[in-house]
C-alpha cells in the first residue's frame, strides 16, 4: 500500500476561505486584536451623529457623578459627543488604560 504525502502547514500572509479561495482576510487567530472602532475618531463614526446608546448614557452618568461633575452628562448627545465626554471622564478620573 503506498503512502499517501504528508501535508504541512505553510503559515503566508494569505489564508484560505470555506471554499478554498485565497483570501487575504485578517485572521483573528494570528492577530487577535485588530484595531476595533473604540480607535476609531468618533468624527469619523457612521453613526457619530444619531443619539447616544443607552449604554453610552448609563456610563456618562456614572463617570459624570465620579468625577462631581454633573454638567458633563446631557441626555441629548450623540453618539460622538458621549464617546468623547466619557473618554476625557475617563482620563479624569485615571481609569485610562
């Protein structure tokens, strides 16, 4: 009975898809933390505009009570504005990274 090839893995930058196609899709498992849209400039955000989510509310209102600044939360931002209040919250209160 002859033996049939071995296989090796040969790690390239490109990857294959379901259907065998190479793709050069990121791989989650090679870079586990590509860059998400907590990155990203909130003025560059889709929905930068529309209004804050009722996470983003919930935070801000919490962050804005922490820091004894209540004028900081308003329940009218958008979705930009509440990132960027929170974000300089954050920094405020050295709860950055």
């Amino acid at each position: 009975m002859a033996k049939s090839p071995t296989r090796t893995h040969v790690e390239t930058d490109e990857t294959r898809d379901r259907t065998g196609q190479e793709s050069s899709a990121p791989d989650p498992k090679r870079d586990p933390a590509p860059p998400g849209n907590t990155e990203k400039d909130p003025d560059d955000w889709v929905s930068g505009g529309e209004p804050m989510t009722g996470a983003q509310a919930s935070y801000l209102k919490t962050l804005s009570e922490q820091a004894h600044d209540p004028d900081t939360f308003a329940p009218d931002l958008t979705k930009a504005e509440a990132s960027r209040r929170i974000d300089a919250l954050k920094q405020r209160l050295s709860l950055d990274k």
